[in-house]
C-alpha cells in the first residue's frame, strides 16, 4: 500500500517561488520530489523519476502542460499516473482542455499548501481502496483486471489511463445500475477532488472509443449504466 512516505511527485511550473513552495511543502510530508521548469524538460524528468503524481502549470514555455499531458499519456509507463493541472486559468474551456489531454485534477492559483497536501492524501486513500477490491471482473464480453489497469475484449487486451478504467471498473462493479454525474465524481474522483461535470461525459466518449458502444449506455437526463441487457 502506498503512502506519502513511498509516493513521487513531480512538480513543474516555470515560476521557482512556486517551485519552492510545492517542493518544500511535499519533502516536509515525506513525498519524494522531483521539479522542472517546463513541459520538454517534464517528460525527460518523468522518464528518469517515474513519479506517480505530475503536479503540472498549463501556461509554460518550450512545452505547454496540455502538450507534455498528451505526450506523458502515450507513453505506457505513464497511462497511470495522477496528473494534476496548475493554473491561474479558471475558465471552464481550460479545465475540458486538460481533462481531454488526460488530467486527472485541476488545481487553480494560488496554490494553498494545505489544500493540495489534502487533494494528494485523497489520491493516496483511493489508490489504497482500490488495492483491496476484488481484482478481476468478468461481465458483458469483458475481462476487467485491475492489477494491470487492462480490459480484455476475448483475445484483444485495451489498457486504458487510470481514470478511464476506475471509471469502466465501477460502473462494472454494480451493472444495469444508473449513476447520476456527481455520483460517479464522487465515486471515482472523490469528494476531496474539484472536477467539473463534464469530466464524466469525456472520459465516457474515451472509453467508448476503445471498447466500444455496447457496454455503457446513457439514460438521458439521468446517467450512465453498465448495460448487461
């Protein structure tokens, strides 16, 4: 099981006093962190480091977030990692840019130390729940194997980013049930996370995508269900 005392943290941002503080903030919790000042030099740190938290600013040089985000996403070491934005942008347009890219939060500045050690212990407790559920889920044509974070559609294997797949995974869990929106944030994102309700509906779209339309259909109005009938 993790815990503070074994999580990495990367913290990217191309202002160092915020560097500082994230960095003072998290070691004094005992997170192991590692920083660097843009999305390019992100990438290249992760791929050394192999954090399991990207505490990431949007509006960087060289590389922006949303770019280093998709490109962090498509590599496999990395289809699991919490990714969390950083920004003084709190337009609703910026948050669904970087939950399409792969965001699995968004933090707004300035940042309050308190607040975001709060969001990193959520992440922590989730990662321990998940730890001890059943670990292999069998309905509807799939194979849902949360120790590798795949799917299994007969012989072809989908892996899917961590949020997608606690997404499918829960909804597995108790089929043919509806789940409102806020229900399901609170399910798979928790109550100590800030996301939109839009998350849902995108990370819907992209599970569809890779396992096709037939598993999780929409009840207008209401929900989504994992559908068995």
């Amino acid at each position: 099981m993790q815990t503070a005392a074994n999580y990495k943290v990367l913290v990217v941002d191309d202002d160092p006093d915020i560097v500082e503080l994230l960095q003072y903030n998290l070691a004094r919790e005992g997170y192991d962190v590692s920083v660097a000042e843009n999305g390019k030099k992100a990438v290249e740190v992760a791929q050394d480091t192999k954090p399991d938290v990207i505490l990431m600013d949007v509006m960087m040089p060289v590389l922006d977030g949303i770019a280093a985000c998709r490109q962090l996403r498509e590599i496999g070491d990395f289809r699991n990692t919490h990714i969390i934005f950083l920004t003084a942008r709190a337009e609703e347009f910026s948050e669904v840019a970087a939950f399409e890219a792969g965001a699995d939060d968004f933090i707004t500045k300035p940042i309050k130390p308190r607040a975001l050690l709060s969001r990193l212990a959520a992440f922590t407790r989730r990662d321990a729940q998940l730890e001890e559920q059943n670990q292999v889920i069998e309905i509807g044509g799939l194979r849902i194997d949360r120790n590798s974070f795949a799917v299994y559609k007969g012989d072809e294997k989908i892996t899917l980013p961590k949020k997608e797949f606690e997404l499918l995974a829960f909804l597995a869990t108790t089929p043919n049930k509806v789940f409102g929106r806020e229900e399901l944030l609170n399910n798979v994102w928790g109550s100590d996370v800030y996301v939109i309700a839009r998350t849902v509906d995108v990370h819907i779209r992209k599970v569809r995508e890779k396992i096709g339309e037939d598993n999780i259909k929409t009840i207008k109005g209401v929900g989504y269900k994992f559908n068995t009938d």
